[in-house]
C-alpha cells in the first residue's frame, strides 16, 4: 500500500537546490502540511484523535460471500438525507465525503476495521473529519483477477453491465445508509455490515428501429486471458424491412457506455413524469426536455426528407473505464482493432451496410470526441469524415492546464518563490468547481493503481506503458504532482494527436483531407479548447495538402457544445444526429465511388456496362 501523505518527507535540502520538478512537489506538499498544521492537523486535537481511535467495523456476511473477496471498500459519509451517500460522490463543490481502502482475500463472515489511514477526498484522513451527525454507508467493489497475455496478474473490476459506475455495479454490496454522530477526537466503534446487494441490470428490448447484439472477440479476449464481448445498439434507418435490396452508409456515434440508443423515443413524453432539476444547466423539467428530444429524433429519423443510413453506438466498458477510447493500448488492451476488424464487419453484415470506408464516418463529444478524431487519424482509410465535439485533450501541451512535456509539477504552477494550484473545472465565467489535485485526489480514493475508474485514470490507463507491477504506470505522483517524463514521451509518442498530425501530415494529409471536423466552447469546463487551438494552429498553416475541414468555438460555451451557435448547450447536446448526418449525406454524394447512386434512400451498386469492342 502506498506511504500516506503525513509520511513524505521534503528532500534534506534548501528548495534552491531542488531540480524544479522536486521543489515544485515540496512546496505543494510543504503548503499541504502547513496547512494541516493551522487547522491543528498536527496539534494535540490530531493526536486525541489518533489516540482515541474512530474504528469502523465492516461485516462481509455469509449470506452475501461465499467465497474470498478482493475490491475496494469505500466508506461513504453524508451530511445530506435526500440520496445515499453513494450517490452524492462528485468533483463538484457539492460533494460528500469517501474514504477507501483495499481488501484483498476477505473471508465470509469476516469483519474488517477500516484504515485509519485510508485516502479520503475531500477530507484527506478519517482522524480530520470534522465531528458532527452524518449518513453512513459503506460500498464493497468487486474485483475480478485477469490473468493477461503480456504475463501480468492484476485485480480490477470488470463492467457488469453498468458502464464502470461504481456506486451502480451489479454485485456490488453496501450498507443501508445510518444516521451516526462521528467524532474523532473522541473515538468510539461504529459497526456496519454490506448486507445488501446491487441487482443485476436487465437487457434492453429491441424494438422496429433499435437493435442490440453482443459479440465475443477474439482479440480482447486473447489479451484479458477471458472472454470479452463487444457490443452494439444500432438504429436502423425508415424503410429498412421494406427494402432488403438497398444497402446503407454506417456512422460510428462514439460517446459513453450506451444501455440502448440514446436520444431515440417512439412514443412521446411521458405526461405523469416528475420534473427533474438540472443542477449544471439551471433548468427546471429537464428530463421532460430530454424525451421531447428524443419524441423530436424520431419523427425526424422517418420523415420522408432525413437521410436514410444506420448509425451505431458501441459498449465497449473494460476493466478501466465505461469506454475504451477505441485505441490499441498496452493496458487495455487492442480495442481499436477489436472494433474495427471484428465488430464493425459485423456490424455492417448484419444491417446491410456498404462496407468501404468511403461510407463510414464517426462523430461524438467529450470522450466521444477525441475517439472520433483518433478513429479517423489511426484508421484514415476506413472513415470518410469525423466529426470531434468537445473532444477530450488532443494535444498534450495543453493536457487540460497541464503541459505533460513542459511542466514539472501536474498540480501547480510553480515560481522561484510560490505556487498557484492548477485548475480542474470552472464554470462558463471562470468560477472555479475543482482543481486538478483534488480530481486526482477523488480517484485515488475509489481506487489505488488506477482503479478508480475515473477520467484521469482512464486516460492514464490508455496512453501510458504498462508499469512493473501490471498496472498504468504514472504519468504523474497522484499525491504530489510530479510529472515522470519517461511516460510524457510514450504518450506523445502514441496518443498524442496533435503531435501524430505534426509528425506525420505528408503521409496522412492526403489520407484525412477534408475530413476533421473540431468543435469546441472557448469556455470549455474542462479547459479542453487550449488543446483545440493548439492543433487548429497547425491545421491552418497545411498546404501540402490543405486540412480541407473546419475548427469552431462557441462562445462563453462551456462542455458538450458540438458547433451549432442557434441553440443553448443544454439543447444542442441532444442533437449530434440531426446536426452531422445532412453534412454526412453531402459528402457521400461527392465522394461516391461510380457505381453507387442512392435510391429511395438507400444505396445501390450497379456498374456502367463495360463498352462493347
């Protein structure tokens, strides 16, 4: 288990005399511990605390192990009644608390003690909590051991059908929440048991125009050393029963692990559903506005005027993350040739797709935005056009506010005599929700070695090598910041798009002209438009061959906008179909091979006779 942050110790050196990367990760740790020290971290209420000793008791009950147990144990404290503690975990400002622990090997019926030094977010230890009456609850997160190809045994959690949600995992156990005065200072016993269970999740029913299916592939399962699926939901174009003759162009729509096709309703909203709030977008009914959209989808998909083509959603939640990122990776495994060789062919055989990559394109937001782009620049020939909103960070000099290559420490910007912390997540006016440390901080507290299943971990997962004990290893300290730059290189090697695009453009110009399509909000929560402009600097300035594509920003547009300035984020981010399918449908009518003309929506091959001699 990794040395808690009261044991690092400053190196026995003036930080004049540090290399800068070190002194950057003495002061963060140095302003840490000064810290502490003000709110008597290391005065006499800390050592009362110590001395008193809060221990919390866990039940593994027989009636929910049979058998030895590894996962991670998460203790989850609340001083909000109206959800689970489970459910209130977050980057935001509103977030409850977590501690986390690993437990390998528990027995049924046996009762573990929690760590007193377990990593916690947003309160670092269970000791600096502060007294007072809470909602109780702890979760036990199943892991599976995977015994790889490349020789290593590890312990992860595989997805169960919920796209990597920790709090939502079926066989996940926990506790019924309980009311309880904590106090630290005072000690005590609290005794807790995971007697209940999270159920399995049911399939989605197939309908007219959604299809589900789920293949085993051979690649992924090679790699994991057990059977891996791949899986589709596929919304199948107006007519398509009606015409067995015609086939159709395919759209890879990449985002989040998909239950079932999303933003597709046949039926319209629901009269009697309750009114959600939306907390990010200020709006009362947002629910009610989602399933119009979805009501609005589907008359536009079977109206007479839409294109008609098949457009697919893949689930593809690994032991990491609700998603792959599409990408052949060291640590994940070769998911970009498992989509791309095995389940797109099968794809498009079942659903009488063209099958050439001049009928194929691929668009998405956020996650989906960068596996767009990357699906077109490592695939160049199997897509005609990608369509990258919000893409997550493209170019590593601008890995949200870290430069990975340039910068020393991930958490601070540092100075000869201060630091500033970096930034995580703002608002659209600048207001600040979260810094890089403590995001990286919440990771490490649902799960050590890059478990969490969270952003920074997923990232670290794909891009990085993997480390000498089977895991990602760092591309930085999770605790200080440090940045290792030995990693730094692999990524810009292997992932870093901006970088692949600069390095490679006289060979893939040719290959990707008039293909990439960027959108992004220049008030990005994530800071993700500075990656953006750094690759729309190089995009411009090609002429051999011209990029032939286009980079938008919306104004004061925070994450998910997708390049339609006429709508609100909360509106647009519900229409990437109806927005890139027109654009779709106009390349495909200029860069059709001969022979293949559309016909009552659909597309037909009929080759020119050859002339008779």
């Amino acid at each position: 288990m990794p040395k808690p942050l009261l044991l690092l110790q400053p190196a026995r050196m003036s930080p004049a005399r540090m290399s800068p990367a070190h002194r950057a990760g003495w002061l963060l740790v140095a302003g840490v511990l000064l810290l502490w020290g003000g709110l008597g971290a290391f005065g006499p209420a800390r050592q009362a605390a110590a001395n008193a000793s809060l221990n919390i008791r866990v039940l593994f009950p027989k009636t929910r192990f049979s058998a030895p147990s590894d996962g991670r144990l998460l203790l989850l404290i609340s001083k909000d009644p109206s959800a689970e503690p489970r459910f209130q975990i977050s980057e935001d400002l509103d977030t409850q608390q977590v501690f986390g622990m690993d437990v390998n090997g528990v027995q049924p019926g046996q009762v573990v003690t929690f760590d007193p030094q377990a990593d916690g977010y947003p309160v670092l230890r269970l000791a600096d909590l502060p007294p007072g009456d809470y909602f109780v609850q702890v979760l036990f997160h199943r892991y599976e051991t995977f015994r790889r190809s490349d020789g290593h045994v590890v312990k992860l959690p595989m997805d169960r059908g919920e796209g990597q949600q920790w709090n939502r995992a079926p066989g996940n156990t926990y506790s019924t929440p309980r009311q309880i005065t904590l106090n630290p200072q005072r000690g005590g016993t609290v005794e807790l048991s995971l007697d209940q269970e999270i159920p399995p999740i049911p399939p989605p029913p197939d309908t007219k125009y959604i299809k589900h299916f789920k293949i085993r592939s051979e690649l992924l399962s090679k790699f994991w050393g057990r059977p891996m699926e791949l899986g589709a939901c596929v919304l199948l174009p107006e007519g398509f029963d009606e015409h067995p003759d015609l086939r159709y162009p395919l759209c890879v729509f990449h985002g989040h692990f998909p239950y079932t096709f999303d933003g597709f309703r046949e039926t319209p909203p629901d009269p009697d559903l309750k009114p959600d709030y939306s907390k990010r977008f200020k709006l009362t009914g947002y629910n009610r506005i989602q399933q119009q959209a979805a009501y609005d989808f589907y008359k536009t998909w079977t109206s007479p005027d839409f294109p008609r083509l098949v457009i697919v959603e893949i689930q593809h939640a690994n032991p990491y993350y609700d998603d792959s990122y599409a990408v052949n990776s060291a640590n994940v495994g070769p998911y970009g040739d498992a989509i791309m060789r095995e389940l797109i062919p099968e794809i498009e055989r079942r659903f009488r797709c063209i099958g050439q990559g001049w009928a194929r394109f691929t668009y998405g937001g956020s996650t989906g935005g960068w596996e767009a782009l990357a699906a077109q620049i490592f695939y160049p020939d199997d897509f005609n056009g990608c369509f990258a909103a919000c893409p997550d960070p493209i170019d590593f000099r601008a890995y949200t506010t870290v430069n990975i290559y340039a910068d020393d420490n991930a958490y601070v910007f540092g100075g000869p005599w201060k630091t500033v912390p970096r930034p995580g997540k703002r608002d659209y006016l600048g207001h600040l929700q979260a810094t890089v440390q403590q995001m990286n901080q919440l990771e490490l507290a649902l799960g050590s070695n890059g478990r969490s299943g969270g952003q920074w971990d997923i990232w670290q997962a794909v891009y990085s090598p993997v480390g000498p004990d089977g895991y990602p290893k760092p591309i930085w300290d999770k605790r200080t910041g440090v940045i290792d730059k030995s990693v730094a290189a692999y990524w810009r090697e292997h992932y870093d798009l901006g970088d692949i695009l600069r390095r490679n453009w006289k060979t893939l110009g040719p290959r990707l002209q008039g293909k990439i399509h960027i959108y992004c909000g220049d008030m990005d929560n994530y800071y993700l438009n500075n990656a953006v402009y750094l690759v729309e600097e190089f995009l411009a300035a090609t002429t051999d061959p011209p990029y032939g594509g286009e980079v938008r920003y919306g104004d004061r547009a925070e994450h998910c906008w997708n390049g339609d300035p006429t709508r609100p984020n909360a509106l647009s981010r519900l229409r990437y179909n109806e927005m890139y399918v027109p654009r779709i449908m106009e390349r495909l009518k200029a860069t059709a091979p001969p022979g293949w003309t559309m016909q009552q929506g659909g597309w037909v091959f009929r080759p020119k006779a050859a002339p008779k001699p």
